[in-house]
C-alpha cells in the first residue's frame, strides 16, 4: 500500500505516497515533478538516471524510494548549489559537451561524484566512474576533457 | 542570385530527396501570433516585439546536432540581431510556414537542415533589417542608405541616432516588404562561422530542459504500452485480475495490436503492465526469422535491378580482365536514442493536444487528424528538444499509438512512455543490405565497377514521390556519384521489403551502408593493385579535388604510414556524401582473442562555410562514435517474428572507456555549407573495418565486427 515517505531532495523535505518499491526515479520525476532526472534503460545500464544519496552515486531507477529516507537526495536540479557542481557545469558549458542533452544529468552526477571523491582522476579514473553511463550522441571525448578541466579549475 | 543558385545545385547533389525539390515558397507573414499587436514578423521565422525581444521560429528540429544555434546564427547575421539575446521557438505545425523545401515537409533530416534553409532564412534576415532601416530612416527623415544595424539597433553614424528594433517593430510592420534585398557579404559576417555559444545547452546542463518525456499538465495519468511482440500480431486475450490489484493502477485497455496500462505514475502503469496475463494472436509472421529474411535477401540480389547510374562500357572493359568480386552485407539495427519514445496526449470530442518531441511536426499533426477524424486545425502539437532523433522521430508512431490510448479515456492528459525494451523491439529498423560489387583494375586504377544494391526502401513508404522508376534515391546515395575517377560504371538497385520488419531511416542513412560496401571493396582492390590505400585513393580523386585535399590532410594527421604494433593497423574512408567531403583515418589493434581496441580516430571535413565550426567538430566527433558503435556491436536480429534484443545489456553501446581521442580537422572554406550531422556515422564503419584489415589480413565484408574471424590464427 502507498505509504507517506519524508524524502529530503536537493535540501527540501518533501512528503510523498509512493508503494516500498516504487524507485526513486519515478518518484522525483512523476510525483515530485523534478524531471531533470532521466529515464533510458530501467535496468542500471544506462546511467541517465544518476542521482546522489550522501553524496555517493546511484541509480534511482531500481532503488527503492524506501531506501532513501532519512538521507539526502541531490539532483541534477540541485547540484549547481555544491562547488564541485558547479564546477562540473561550468566545465561542461566551456568545453560544449552537450548534444541532445538527455544523457548529462546523470554524466555530470557520475562526474561530480567522482570528483567529489578523487579531485585529480586520472584517465582510469575517469573511466572506472563513468563507464556507467551511455551517451548515444557520443559525447564522450569531450566528456573526458570537461572532467579534467573542472578537476583543473579547483586549484 | 549567384548565391542562392549554388546553395540550390549544391542541395541537389547527393540529395536523399533531390527529385522531391519543390519550388521554395516564401513564408507569409507568419502564424497565429503574427497579426496580433504591435510585433514586427515580417516572416515566419523572425517576430520583434515593441519590448525589444526577438524571437526565432526554429523551421527546424533540435535533436542535439546543433541546429537551432546554427538557425539562430543565421537569423541573426542578417538581421544584426542581438545574437545573445534573442529567444528561440520551437515552431508549430504548418507545412505551409515550415515545410523543408527540400522534402516538401516539416521535416528535419538528411543533414540538410542547413543546406536547404542557407538562403531562405539568410533572406529573411536581410529583409526583415532592412524594413526596421526603413523604418528608423524615415523616422529620422535620413536617407536609409545612411544609416546601419548592428545588435539589435539601427545606428545614424553621422549622427549618431540610434533605435533599438523593438521601437521601431510596430512602425516597421506598417511598410511593406522589400523585394530582392541584397545579403551581406560573407567577409562582413559576424556572426557566421565564429566560435559562439550553443543557445541550448545552458539548460540542458541544470536539468531544465523539457523534453517530450518531461511534460507535467494538471491531472496527467501516466501509461506504460505493449505491442504486439511479433510483427503484424493481436491481441488475443487479457487476464488483468493482477494488474488492477497495482496499487496507483487507473485502467487497463486493449487496442487490437496493443495494451496499455494508465495509472498514478510510470511506475504503477509499469508494474501493472507486468502483472497482466497476455494471450497474443502472433498472426502471419510467427515463422520470421533472420536467416530466411538473409537468405531472401541474398536471393534477391541476384536479380537484376533498377539503374541508378551508368557511364562508360562495363560489360566491354571487363572483357578478359581479371575480376574482382566481393559482397558486403548491414545488419538491421535499432536507433536506441536516449529518451525513449513517448508522448503526451489531451483527446477532447473536439480537439487534439500533443506534447511530443519529432523531427516530423506535420506529419503528427495529420496522421493524428486522420486516426481521430478531427480537423488537422484542431490538432495541436506541441513540439519539444529531442532526447535524440537518429531518423526513429521521423515516424508518428508514438503519437498514434499514444492517441490510441487516449481514445479509451474520458479527455484526461495522458503520457505514454515506452520502455526501452518496447523501443528497441518496436522500432523502424535500419534496413538489412547487400552490396555486391565487381571491379576490374588497369594500370594500378579501377576501370571498371559494377555495383548492386539489394534492401529495402524506406523512401517508397516515407516519401513515395521520391520513388521513381524502382529507385529509391536514399538507397543509392553514395553509390550512384562514385568520387573516384573510374571510366567504366555501372550501378544499380533492387527493392526488396523483409517480412514483417518496418524499416525506418538511420542517421547516416544510404551512404552508410555504401560508403561501407565502396570503401571496403577499394582496400581491398588497393591490395590487388600493390598500392596503400591512400595512395590508391588519392591517384583517383582528379575529379573530386576537395575530397583529395581532406584525404590529403589527415594521412597527415593520423602519421599515416608510421610504424605501428603486431596486430595493429590503420584504416582510411573517404566520402562525399551530405555535401560534406570527410576522409577519416581509424587506428585499431586486434588482441590474440579477437578483440578490437580503439587507438585513435582522426577525420578531416570540408563542409564548405562551417556555421558553426565547434558544432561541425562536435557532430563528427559523435558521430564518428555513432559509426563505431554499430560497427562493433550494432545487430537486431529476429526470432519468431520477433526482435530478440530488448535493453542495453544485449544491444550494446560505446562506453567512455572504449573511446579513444578522435580529432577533427575542420578545412576553411568559403564553398556553400554542407551537411554535417550523420557524416561521421558514414564514415567511421568502413575506416575501422580497414584498420582491421590492416591490422590482421582478415578481410570483413559484414557488420557488426565478427570477433570469432579476428581471434589470431582463425582465418
């Protein structure tokens, strides 16, 4: 049965009826109205779903919104608020990284994420954290590029 | 007008849809909005409001290849608007305000969004600056000759007046439109050709883009589909005991080929979709499967077919020379952009809302009116940023199905969101080919060619007009206007539809599947003839010297020619098509095991007048990973009537650490602008399949890349 859930996003509480195993994503898009996270796959394959839970990547497509409460949910509405996100957005602006954009919430919370735990990654690195999400227009060369520069920029 | 003359033969050359040319007619004062207050829209693309904003009709879609920023530019350069300023609209559905004059319909496609609106939309530019001039000169009593514009205002240098284009709109609409006003010279462009910032991208990178998927009205239900699995099959029966028990679940509705499941939100109408019981009439196509649809196809190609191109004496110049022969055979694949397919739908008894995202405004519209018997005046369609195109939203499928949909309810919203798993087994396939080709060489040359195409027409269904005489002008792109210098040509084309499987337009469309067959077949020539594959190329682009100078810089570039690894290779393409002259170079290495490694890829482009150079780099760079990824993995293959791919688990993509650098060297030109956005699709295949050849002797006439004939010792 729909139960009522605090849910914390992007700072602002937010009570929701959602069902134990409706995901995270269906909640933010379709009942809290942030659509700037993304479906693509459903599966954990894609990545365009991409969102923070304490600051640590995860794909809100199969997690559960239960799983959620009582941590906080940054989205790619509320990144820009963080210094590495902004950053990252900056960065990905400069470098023009974007095509049809419907990929890059959930590139620029993998790459924010990342880092947010490693500040100057290496090629590997960038590749560990952001193998995980497809780009179909094939923005990955500049994808790439962003990173370092956002990680460059923090000095 | 020499300028418009040139822009028109160079859409004509390598055109999809060239034979379609319709006459351009110039766009009346525009829309709905034109006539009301004081705003000043000289035309259907431009609208000066007294508060000094411009807004830019975009004629044409934005899927991510840049083109709204490119419209804009060009909008903007002749007009001396504000370039930072000026609003951009997604355009309504009218053929008669938006139509592409190269298809004849509001369409966005074939990379020709620029070609075909280069002069119409420079034109009016100038025209509406030269109205607010007039304006302001006569306000000023001034001659117009004697005063200027430049970001949004009209200047008197001599006395240094000026006006700002908002105050001059409502004046400005009073005076009747100028004909044959001069274009600027494209020396004196600002605009053009300089780095600029893309309009859409500052949204897209908060999150605040809204696309199709992203519409939010009051009441909205959310819906989940099912079509048939196998092609051309019903629905039987439904047990939707279960399903109604989903918390969030509002109805389940069967519609012939399909069930839907509304509810509270995606997520209930996705459960509840899963917990019907379905029983399907899999109806005549049960039995399909992908190795009787090759085996028609291969049977097909033995036929003889249409002829799109002939010069010289084939059958005499291969008369006691040695033949070449080799056949190439592309897979059907799916166009899996990002944001699945979707769409918004409001059904009154008298009218018809749709929020979707297509390259195809009118084509909704008016299949929508005929599904509904509405009107095409009562259907509204809103249109959207693309989360992708790639040629799958030139199909109004998911607005009609959608609307099926909404039939079954009482006038509420509804958005129907596909899974990824109905996107891919739901799509319009790029068609399945076959390229059979024999070639004979003389004096280190090629001297004569003959060449067969053998696959299914999109165009006959999409744009029937353009079918003419069996060809199929997308088909043969590519193939009937060979760059190279060969006396003797023959070339020719069979139409032949698979069983049950739609197939559908694909970014890179009839170029990809024959710059594939061509390039392919002349390394392997080059290798008869003892030559290195750019040399061999280069010795027969007399005739195409653009395309000699692009091959020319990037064996530069790529250290063509430098030692590489064991089991290491480069690979060249080279390629006219989309008026845009492309040689790409991809380096590759073969493991021991099969398994190919992206070392680097670099491509050099003439593409005329670059707009706007970064977007030409970008949608090289994309598209060149566009290319590879089908090159490597892109297959869909049917069993029982059905696609048995299904998500990204088995229909694969490129991920970030599979690509290497790929640079893009972009040669200046002053030639008309060519079309750029499904050029690096072409040409990417065929480079990586050289650089396989090279790199191991294994000669690949099928894509996707089959590992098992790389793995060392297999062949």
């Amino acid at each position: 049965m729909p139960e009522q859930k605090q849910l914390t996003i992007n700072g602002q509480k937010h009570a929701v009826d959602a069902p134990d195993d409706m995901p995270l994503l269906w909640v933010l898009r379709d009942i809290v109205g942030l659509t700037g996270t993304k479906f693509g796959c459903g599966i954990a394959q894609c990545g365009a779903c991409t969102v923070h839970l304490d600051g640590r990547p995860v794909r809100s497509c199969l997690l559960p919104a239960s799983a959620a409460v009582g941590r906080a949910v940054t989205t790619i509405e509320g990144i820009g608020a963080t210094a590495v996100g902004a950053r990252v957005q900056k960065a990905w602006l400069e470098l023009e990284v974007v095509q049809c954009g419907y990929c890059q919430s959930g590139q620029i919370m993998s790459a924010v994420a990342l880092l947010s735990a490693t500040p100057r990654p290496d090629d590997s690195d960038i590749n560990a954290a952001m193998a995980g999400n497809i780009c179909r227009c094939g923005t990955y060369v500049r994808i790439r590029e962003a990173i370092k520069r956002a990680a460059g920029s923090e000095a | 007008m020499i300028a418009s003359r040139l822009s028109r033969r160079q859409l004509l050359k390598g055109s999809a849809a060239a034979c379609v040319l319709l006459a351009f007619h110039w766009p009346e004062r525009a829309g709905a909005k034109a006539s009301k207050g004081s705003e000043f829209a000289p035309n259907a693309f431009i609208r000066i409001e007294p508060d000094g904003g411009t807004v830019l009709v975009m004629p044409q879609v934005e899927m991510g290849q840049g083109v709204y920023t490119s419209i804009a530019l060009i909008l903007a350069e002749e007009l001396d608007a504000d370039y930072a300023r000026v609003v951009l609209e997604h355009a309504p559905a009218s053929d008669k305000l938006y139509a592409n004059p190269v298809f004849g319909l509001q369409a966005t496609g074939n990379s020709n969004s620029i070609r075909a609106f280069w002069t119409p939309l420079r034109q009016a530019g100038a025209t509406a600056r030269a109205l607010l001039v007039a304006a302001a000169a006569r306000q000023w009593r001034v001659d117009p000759q004697t005063c200027s514009a430049a970001r949004g205002e009209v200047v008197h240098a001599s006395s240094g007046r000026k006006l700002a284009f908002g105050a001059l709109a409502s004046a400005a609409r009073q005076l009747p439109p100028p004909a044959n006003v001069p274009l600027k010279d494209p020396r004196n462009f600002v605009l053009i050709g300089r780095a600029q910032r893309r309009y859409d991208t500052p949204d897209k990178v908060v999150g605040k883009t809204t696309y199709g998927i992203d519409v939010m009205l009051p009441g909205l239900r959310f819906a989940t589909i099912a079509a048939s699995p196998v092609f051309g099959g019903k629905v039987k029966s439904v047990d939707d005991r279960a399903a109604r028990a989903v918390p969030g679940v509002h109805k389940v509705i069967v519609a012939d080929d399909l069930v839907a499941v509304v509810g509270d939100h995606m997520w209930a109408a996705k459960k509840g979709l899963d917990a019907l019981t379905i029983s399907w009439d899999p109806g005549p196509n049960a039995a399909v499967d992908s190795r009787a649809i090759w085996d028609d196809l291969r049977a097909a190609s033995t036929k003889a077919g249409a002829v799109a191109h002939s010069e010289g004496d084939v059958a005499k110049a291969m008369q006691g020379a040695e033949l070449h022969e080799a056949a190439y055979e592309m897979p059907f694949l799916a166009h899996a952009t990002m944001e699945p397919m979707n769409c918004t739908v409001q059904l009154r008894k008298d009218s018809c809302e749709l929020w979707l995202g297509t390259q195809v405004m009118s084509r909704v519209q008016g299949t929508v009116a005929k599904l509904t018997g509405l009107p095409p005046e009562k259907v509204t369609v809103h249109n959207h940023y693309l989360g992708g195109g790639f040629g799958r939203r030139l199909e109004p499928d998911m607005a009609l199905k959608a609307v099926r949909v909404a039939q079954q309810l009482d006038g509420e919203p509804v958005k129907v969101v596909w899974t990824r798993e109905e996107d891919i087994q739901h799509d319009y396939y790029r068609p399945a080919y076959r390229d059979t080709i024999a070639a004979t060489l003389k004096n280190g040359r090629i001297d004569a060619w003959n060449y067969k195409i053998t696959g299914s027409s999109v165009m006959a269904r999409w744009l029937p007009p353009a079918f003419q005489k069996g060809i199929d002008p997308d088909a043969v792109d590519s193939a009937a206007d060979n760059p190279y210098d060969i006396p003797h040509q023959h070339v020719e084309y069979v139409r032949a539809e698979p069983p049950a499987v739609p197939t559908g337009f694909w970014r890179g469309v009839g170029p990809n599947n024959n710059v594939f067959a061509r390039e392919s077949f002349i390394d392997e020539l080059a290798r008869a003839a003892g030559k290195d594959p750019v040399a061999f190329r280069r010795d027969m682009l007399g005739k195409t010297p653009r395309l000699r100078a692009a091959l020319e810089l990037v064996a530069e570039k790529s250290g063509w020619g430098q030692p590489l690894p064991a089991r290491t290779g480069r690979g060249v393409a080279a390629q006219t098509a989309f008026a845009s002259y492309i040689a790409t170079v991809v380096e590759a290495e073969v493991t021991e095991l099969g398994e190919v490694r992206l070392r680097r890829v670099t491509c050099a482009v003439d593409t005329g007048l670059a707009v706007s150079p970064d977007t030409v780099r970008a949608q090289l760079q994309g598209g060149l990973i566009f290319g590879l990824t089908a090159a490597l993995y892109g297959e869909i293959t049917i069993e029982g009537g059905r696609v048995k791919q299904s998500n990204f688990n088995d229909y694969r993509m490129l991920r970030i650490d599979q690509v290497p650098a790929i640079e893009v060297f972009v040669i200046d030109s002053s030639e008309p602008p060519g079309g750029i956005g499904e050029t690096g699709a072409t040409a990417a295949p065929p480079a990586l399949r050289n650089a396989i050849y090279a790199a191991t002797g294994v000669a690949l006439r099928r894509l996707p890349v089959d590992r098992q004939a790389l793995v060392r010792g297999a062949t």
